[in-house]
C-alpha cells in the first residue's frame, strides 16, 4: 500500500481533525484515560494555514487521509502543534516521515527551538522525538474541576483586570518575549479575534503583571506574567473570571514545576485529566510564567 505525503489543502483539513480525534481516542483509551477529544472547527490550523502553509502535510493512502502534521514558527521557535497518525498505520514510518517534512519547515524558517507537547505516556511518540533530537523537559498537566467547586473554595483578593483589545497587541507581545523569549503576536490576533474566548490583563497599581485567555468552555490559558511571583495571584483571578461563565467544568493546562499554579489548582480541587509532557532539542522559556493553553497551540 503505497502512501504520498504532501501539502494539505484547506477544505482537508475537518478530515484531519476527524482523524486526530479518532487517533487521541484510541491512544487514550488504550491507557485507560477514556475518549477525552472531540472534533472541534479547524480555525487555528486554517489560520496558520494561511500564515506560513510550509508547516502542515497529510499522508494519503488510497486516496483516504492516514495522517497529518501541523508546525507553526514563532521568531526563532518551532513548534510542533499536531502529528498524528491513524491506528491501524501507526507504526510503519509514516510518523517519521510527516515529522521529516515538518522539520524542513523549522529548518527553512532558521528556527532556533524546536519544541513540542506530547502524552506522558506515550512511548512511541517520545522515542520518535528523542531519535530526533528533541528531549522530554517538563511535565504539564491538563487539570479540571466542576466549576460549582469553585464557588465553595473561594478565590483570594481578585487583581484589578481590564478586558484587552487589539490596541493591546504590543502589551501582550512583550509579556510572551519575557515568559518565553519570542512574540506571538499573530496568535494573540487569532485569538482576539475568536468571539468564544476573552482576553484580561492584570494590574499591580499602573504595572501591567500579566494576561489570561478565558474560554466560553471554561478554560483558562494561555497565561503569561512579568513575575513569576505573580503567576498565583494572576492565575486565581482569571479562574475567578471562569467560575463567572456558564460552563459545566473550569480546566486549565499547569506546568508541573509552576508551583504557585499548582497550588491554587489544589486550593480549587482541581483533578489531573491528562498528563503531558514538553518535549525540546534545547532548554527554552520560563514556564513559571507562562502556562500554554492546549498542546497545539502551546
Ligand atoms: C506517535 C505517532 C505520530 C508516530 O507515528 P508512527 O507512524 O506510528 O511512527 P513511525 O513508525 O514513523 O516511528 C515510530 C518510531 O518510534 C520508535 N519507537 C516505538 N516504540 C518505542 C519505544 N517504546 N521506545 C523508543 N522508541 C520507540 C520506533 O522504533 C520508530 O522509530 P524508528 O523508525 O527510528 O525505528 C503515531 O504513533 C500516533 O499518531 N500516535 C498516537 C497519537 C500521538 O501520540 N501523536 C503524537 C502527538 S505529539
């Protein structure tokens, strides 16, 4: 069975996310973790699609889509939002070979950083990574609570916060250059621009101390702060903001050294639903001040 691997077209791309979704689904449940992912719209991977097409590729077999693969470049970092792989093709080069074509694109953009999120538990991905110079570094952790818990556990004295607009690109920009040492500015207007999500900056007197993304789901992240002394108190807030919402449940996605973060998700009894891992070819970041918002966005 002969399998090509090429540039994805847009309208392939709801096919891609069908796959990633059955591809999660199975790893998870072979874990014991459940079906965690459902098929959410294709906006991030269109938008990037749009910005710089030399980072997503699918592999077609029989003319069905077998597996994808999708990098975006920030300044000097590559990253590495998705490959995945159907399950009954897993295991016959096709991971290494969509990971090859990925990497061109790090290598064409002069990317400093390759990094990456996988499963913790996840051999096969982790053995891939590290074959390809890309070490695991830090374990992050998606974590959730019922949002009626919050209510019970009460929060600290809420920072003073103000919605951010696209007038405040160049805010926002600076705190991810010192969180993790390039801007990601075209990703804040992403971002901003989706109706389901909103964006708070913090205050500490006239001092802008950080910003947090909280979705219509619940999800709080991506996080970053000037201090990281400050990520507790930013952190708390912005969960304070989701336990506003309507959701069901309020999650957010910790590093597993951040550990003012970590306690204030105890404080909330915050459960651990899946347990990542960043994968790098070098040390880069400060993650006691940024949290990622998912593995694909970062
Ligand atoms: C991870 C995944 C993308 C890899 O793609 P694949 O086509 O199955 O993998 P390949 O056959 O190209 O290569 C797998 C490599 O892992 C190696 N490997 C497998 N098990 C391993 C282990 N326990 N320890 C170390 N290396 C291992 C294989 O030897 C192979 O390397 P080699 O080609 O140098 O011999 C695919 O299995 C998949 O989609 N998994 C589920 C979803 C997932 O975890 N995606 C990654 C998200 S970041």
């Amino acid at each position: 069975m002969s399998v090509i691997v090429r540039p994805i077209r847009a309208e392939e791309l709801p096919r891609a996310q069908e796959l990633i979704v059955e591809s999660i689904n199975d790893l998870t449940q072979r874990h014991g973790f459940g079906a965690l992912a459902s098929i959410r719209p294709a906006s991030f991977q269109l938008f990037s699609l749009k910005d710089d097409a030399r980072g997503l590729w699918v592999a077609e077999s029989d003319g069905a889509i077998v597996g994808s693969a999708f990098s975006w470049v920030c300044g000097e970092l590559w990253f590495l939002a998705e490959l995945f792989i159907a399950p009954q093709m897993q295991g016959s080069g096709i991971g290494r070979e969509l990971l090859r074509r990925t990497q061109l694109h790090a290598d064409q953009a002069g990317a400093r950083t390759r990094a990456l999120i996988t499963f913790t538990f996840n051999t096969v991905s982790q053995g891939l990574y590290l074959r390809h110079g890309m070490f695991p570094r830090l374990p992050i952790y998606m974590m959730s609570g019922e949002r009626s818990t919050f209510a019970t556990t009460g929060f600290e004295t809420p920072l003073n916060h103000r919605m951010a607009s696209p007038a405040d690109l160049a805010t926002l920009a600076a705190l991810d250059r010192g969180a993790l040492g390039v801007s990601r500015e075209k990703h804040h207007s992403y971002l901003l621009a989706d109706p389901a999500m909103k964006a708070f900056l913090f205050y500490e007197g006239q001092d802008c101390t950080g910003y947090a993304y909280v979705a219509s789901t619940g999800h709080v992240g991506p996080v970053a702060v000037a201090r990281p002394d400050r990520m507790g108190e930013v952190l708390d807030t912005a969960l304070a903001i989701a336990a506003q919402g309507n959701s069901r449940q309020i999650s957010a996605f910790l590093p597993g050294h951040c550990e003012s973060a970590l306690h204030i998700a105890a404080r909330h009894h915050m459960r651990i639903t899946l347990p990542m891992v960043l994968v790098s070819d070098r040390e880069f970041g400060d993650w006691k001040r940024y949290l990622p918002r998912n593995p694909g966005y970062m």
